[in-house]
C-alpha cells in the first residue's frame, strides 16, 4: 500500500514526512546495530539512487473512473482491451492476478512472433501490488491500461534484444537491454539482477524480463517519490520498508 501511495500521490505526503525523518538512519548506513545487514541494504539503497536519478517514468495513471463515454475517443486496440476487460471483471470492474494473467496471455499469445509461454501467476501478482493503491489485490481499467502501455513498450525492447530468436535475452545482451528499457544500471546492479531474474546461464526469457522491469520501474518510482530534494537518500521506518519491499 505504501508503494502504491507513492507511486500514484507522487510524493510521501506531509503527514509521513516526522516518521519519515525519524527512520532507519543506523539500517541504511550500516551504522548503529545493523551490521552486515544494514552495510547491504545501505549498499543496494546507493545503487539504485545513482540509476534513479536517470530514469524518466511514464506519468502515473488517472484515478479510477466508471465505464462511460470514453470509448469514443479510444483506440481500436484500447476498445478491445475495455470490453475483455468488462468480460472478466467482476461488478466492481476490477481484476485479480489471476484474471490479469488471462487477460495478457490472450493477447500475447495472438502475437506469434514472440516465444513465450506467457505470464505466470506470481509476475501478474507482482503487477498488481505495484499498481494496487487500496491493497484490496486487485487493479481498475486505468491501472490496467498503464500496466499494458509499459508491457508493450518492453516487449518491443525484448524482440529487439532476442538477437538469436531463441526466446531469451542473453547474458551478454541484458545491460543494454535494461538501459534501452530506461533503467541506467551499473555492473554491479546487473549482476544482482542477473542472480534473482536469469537462469542458470544468465540469460532471461519474457516472464521474468518483464517482471524484473516491473519490479525496477515500482523501486525507482517510489525512491524518487522519497527523494523530494533529489539528495539521493532517503529515511524510511521499519514498516514503511516492509511494506515497500514486501507488496511489490
């Protein structure tokens, strides 16, 4: 919920700007009694304030709204989209991970030029908590549509960098890869997502490339939301980071 806030307020708020002071000065800087813990994710909190400081988000979505006139002014594509979204719905015109899965692999598997098996459940989860404002699990049609803006722009992204048509992006491909995607990454960063994302030979195939760019795109939004005098740090408490890296 604290990173749904973040990304869709685009800031703390001034209610959370006293516990936002107050928090993990000793965690972040490997001070106080942290230890190693506190040096890595001291380390981690460097690393991706360095590539946020380059990366240029797509502008959050619009609040939720009911279905009205607005079908006119779409496009054939977003129009197709409404009515399989309206389809699996339920009468609160949400959708569930699972739901957001059927809906995108619908639509992937018409595009056969890319090879994959789609999207599994704990990627279309992670899609949701990244969007989810209330943490009810579920994501409204504009949540959707800019979810679906982004994943479309990545994929393009992926083929591009599928230079062998094997269905994977290589080890050797993936940092400018990551960089075409807007993500400015140091080695070390790399290395770090090429150990939780790739497989076993470094390469990454669709599900995990576009869950690792949903995970980058949700951190780095919620870091600059933070970071409201571009210094780089951020002070968060112990719930906040729980919520931010557990709902995610």
């Amino acid at each position: 919920m604290f990173l749904a806030k973040a990304l869709l307020s685009g800031g703390s708020g001034s209610s959370r700007g006293g516990s936002l002071a107050r928090g993990l000065g000793g965690l972040l800087t490997g001070g106080g009694g942290a230890g190693n813990i506190g040096g890595l994710v001291g380390g981690l909190v460097n690393l991706i304030s360095e590539a946020a400081a380059q990366y240029n988000p797509e502008p959050p979505p619009p609040p939720r709204n009911h279905f009205t006139n607005v079908e006119a002014q779409e496009s054939d594509e977003i129009r197709q989209f409404r009515r399989l979204f309206a389809q699996l719905a339920g009468d609160d015109m949400e959708v569930c991970a699972t739901e957001l899965r059927d809906i995108l692999n619908k639509v992937l598997s018409r595009h056969q030029d890319l090879k994959t098996d789609g999207f599994s459940l704990d990627t279309c989860r992670s899609m949701v908590a990244v969007m989810d404002s209330d943490t009810s699990g579920k994501l409204g049609f504009e949540e959707f549509k800019y979810l679906w803006n982004n994943v479309k722009k990545w994929q393009c992204v992926y083929k591009q960098y599928d230079t062998d048509q094997s269905g994977a992006v290589g080890r050797a491909q993936l940092p400018n890869a990551l960089k075409a995607a807007g993500f400015h990454l140091n080695e070390q960063l790399c290395q770090v997502i090429v150990r939780r994302y790739a497989a076993e030979d470094g390469s990454m195939d669709f599900n995990s490339f576009i869950s690792c760019l949903v995970r980058l795109d949700s951190m780095f939004r919620a870091f600059k939301s933070l970071d409201q005098d571009g210094s780089g740090h951020v002070k968060v408490t112990i719930e906040d980071w729980l919520q931010l890296t557990m709902y995610s």
